[in-house]
C-alpha cells in the first residue's frame, strides 16, 4: 500500500469513528486499534513474517498519524501542540524500532507509552461524562432550596 492510500485510509477511519461515536469515544478505540497493530507487528517479526509485520507497522502509524493530524491547534493550544509531538514521537519511535536486534524491547516500551496515554484518553472521557451529567442536572435556585 502506498503512503497516500495508507493516510487516505487513516483519514477515513479516523472519520468514520468520529461520527459513528463521541470524539474522545474515538480517540481511545483509535489508541486500541494502534496497540493491537503494534503488537501483531511485533508478534509478525519475532515469528520472522517481516511482510505482514510491515503491514501490521504501517496501519499502527497511519492511525497515529490521523490522530496527529486531526488535532486542532487553535483550539488546544500548548496541550494540542505537545499531542502532536507525543504522537509523532511514537510513529518515529515505531519506523527506527521495526527490524532492529532491539526491537522487542523498544515496541514494549512503545506499547507501553501508548497504553498510558489511551488510559489518559479513557479519564479524560470518563470526566468529561461525568461533567455532562452533572450539567443536564436542574440548578437548585435560592427559592427551591429554601422550600419555596
């Protein structure tokens, strides 16, 4: 698959769960799909299917790069800048690690990062929830409170 085709298809899905569930919804199950690439490609190597590892790798890192890329700077700020470089931190990380006598230790180390930043993601989601029903709640007026 070339490079075009792969961020077309890590756009689309990006897309696809963007509208077919919440937003941070999205951005955990997209961590998910990277973390199950990642190790299927690492799984591939270490039986010596450098091809199918490959393939493994490069939807790993097109999903990466679609979260990279759908960040909005204007809006996030210093904290959508700093993802932007987190993310592709570890699609480098993942390019110089693949094939490498180190390998096994760099994708854990890779998976492990990105399973921290998915937990991140999931309390993210989770207070975020929380704060939209604490919203939906009706406010308590003086007059209500006081029995009127």
């Amino acid at each position: 698959m070339t490079q075009n085709a792969t961020a077309y298809h890590a756009n689309n899905a990006y897309r696809s769960a963007a509208v077919a569930v919440p937003p941070l919804k999205a951005v955990v199950m997209l961590c998910d799909g990277a973390i199950t690439f990642l190790q299927k490609a690492l799984d591939a190597q270490e039986a010596r299917r450098f091809e199918e590892g490959h393939a493994h790798l490069t939807r790993a890192t097109a999903i990466l790069r679609g979260l990279s890329h759908h960040l909005d700077i204007t809006r996030g700020g210093a904290m959508a800048d700093r993802l932007f470089r987190t993310y592709n931190a570890l699609i480098i990380a993942c390019l110089r690690s693949y094939g490498r006598p180190q390998a096994k230790e760099n994708f854990r180390r890779i998976i492990a990062s990105l399973t921290e930043l998915r937990d991140a993601w999931k309390y993210v989601e989770a207070t975020a929830g929380k704060a939209r029903t604490l919203d939906k709640t009706p406010a308590k007026t003086p007059e209500s409170a006081a029995g009127r």
